[in-house]
C-alpha cells in the first residue's frame, strides 16, 4: 500500500514538473511563443479573451500563461475565423 501512494506521489510531482516546463513566465516569453509583439499579447488577453493568470503581490502581479492553454485558446481562434467565412 505505501508503495502505491509513493507512486501516486513521485507521478504527481512529474506531472507539475512538466507543467512547470510548460509555464511562460512574462509578456515577453508569451508574446515569443506567440510570435507577436508584446502589445499584441496584451490586446488578445482584452480582446480576444486570451488565457493569462496572474500571481498578485503587495503591488502588482505577475503574469504568466502555460503553452497548452495558449495552444487549446489558438485552435479555437482559428476555428471561429473559418466559420465566419
């Protein structure tokens, strides 16, 4: 039994690590991903509805966004454009 809940553990912490690897970290990594200008990042989170989290602090926040989130927000973008034509 304790086997099976250090298992359960060790594929828990793989799971974030991965998700950590996929995290984007600033404007700029997630405008880079995007091959956009950082404005342009910042107009599609308004917008367009973009996925962006932010961590707040005492003053201000920080945002990040994960690649599979962009990518899954992506595809949909682009699907909505194919049936508005």
């Amino acid at each position: 039994m304790n086997t099976a809940v250090n298992v359960e553990a060790s594929l828990q912490l793989e799971s974030l690590a991965g998700r950590a690897y996929q995290r984007l970290d600033s404007w700029k990594e997630i405008a880079c991903y995007l091959r956009r200008s950082v404005r342009c990042a910042q107009r599609w989170e308004k917008n367009e509805g973009m996925p962006i989290l932010r961590h707040h602090h005492a003053r201000g926040a920080t945002v990040y966004a994960y690649r599979e989130e962009l990518d899954e927000w992506w595809r949909g973008i682009g699907s909505k454009q194919g049936m508005e034509r």
